[in-house]
C-alpha cells in the first residue's frame, strides 16, 4: 500500500498562485500520475502526510510543443492536483 502512494504523487507543484493558495485557502498543489482519480490522490495525500482532505480538484495539463531547427517534439501531458485539506492542519511541502 504504502507503495503506491508514492507512485500516485510525484511532486509537490510550487508557484505563485500556489503560494497565495496555501496561505488563504489551505490548498495545496501537487504533480500526480496521469491516470489516478481523486479518490486515489485523496488517500495517497491523507496517507502519505497523515491529514484530513477535504476536497479534491484535478486538472490535466497538454504538454507545449516545441520546435527546433531539426524536429517538432511535444513535452508529456500531465496532471495537477490542488487538494483543500481541513480547517487547522497544513504540510510542510518545499524544494529541497
């Protein structure tokens, strides 16, 4: 079990509007696999960090194409997850 909560997230997602998210909301963003549901990502984030989640959003990102001199090739598609979690609890999420 606790294997697959690593393989279901993969990257906690820090940007500005993150950030700001974090301080007034309690929603946290996190890069995950492109093929969990909700209810996977919800228990993978309640099991991994030990918090209560009250909801979940997902959103899939369309990889950008890039051109070169050479080739055209497309980036990977990928999923974001921006999960509220209860009133008084956080997680410590940063790059290290």
């Amino acid at each position: 079990m606790r294997n697959d909560l690593y393989k279901i997230i993969k990257t906690p997602y820090l940007t500005e509007k993150v950030s700001s998210l974090m301080g007034s909301n309690n929603q946290y963003a996190f890069k995950v696999d492109i093929n969990a549901t909700k209810l996977q990502i919800k228990h993978a984030v309640e099991g991994y960090f030990s918090v209560n989640v009250e909801s979940v959003n997902v959103i899939k990102v369309k990889g950008k194409t890039k051109r070169s001199k050479f080739r055209i090739r497309k980036k990977s598609d990928w999923k974001k997850a921006y999960v509220k979690l209860a009133e008084g609890q956080s997680i410590e999420v940063g790059i290290e």
